[in-house]
C-alpha cells in the first residue's frame, strides 16, 4: 500500500505522516523512579512525585504515574 492511500485511509495530514518525534529522552528520568519506588517500596506514585520535585526534576505528576506503572 503506498504511503499516498494509507494517509488517505487514516485520515492523517502529510505533515504528521512525515513529522519527527521531539519527545526528550526519560530514560534518566524512568531509571531514577525506578530506584527510588526500589529503594522504598511502600512509596507510591505521589511520594515519588514529591522527592523527583525536592531533588530539582521538574515532572508533572500524571508522567511520575505513567513510568511508575512499568
């Protein structure tokens, strides 16, 4: 199928067809939540919000959830 129908089919525009991700990486992020919610288990997802903000993270808490979860 070429690009040309699929577009059609989706009901996508060109421009997001084509356009290149500008997420930034959280791998730093995700690896710190992860040896936090390692470190002290019975902290959830809020706790942990909390001590990435004290430590100068500037996360918003529904993104802590999201990495929380894996």
């Amino acid at each position: 199928m070429s690009v040309r129908k699929a577009i059609e089919l989706g009901q996508f525009s060109h421009g997001g067809w084509y356009a290149k991700s500008q997420a930034r990486d959280q791998s730093a992020l995700r690896l710190r939540i992860r040896e936090i919610a390692h470190a002290r288990p019975r902290f959830g997802y809020q706790r942990i919000h909390v001590m990435l903000r004290r430590e100068g993270w500037n996360v918003n808490r529904k993104r802590v959830y999201r990495w929380y979860r894996f």
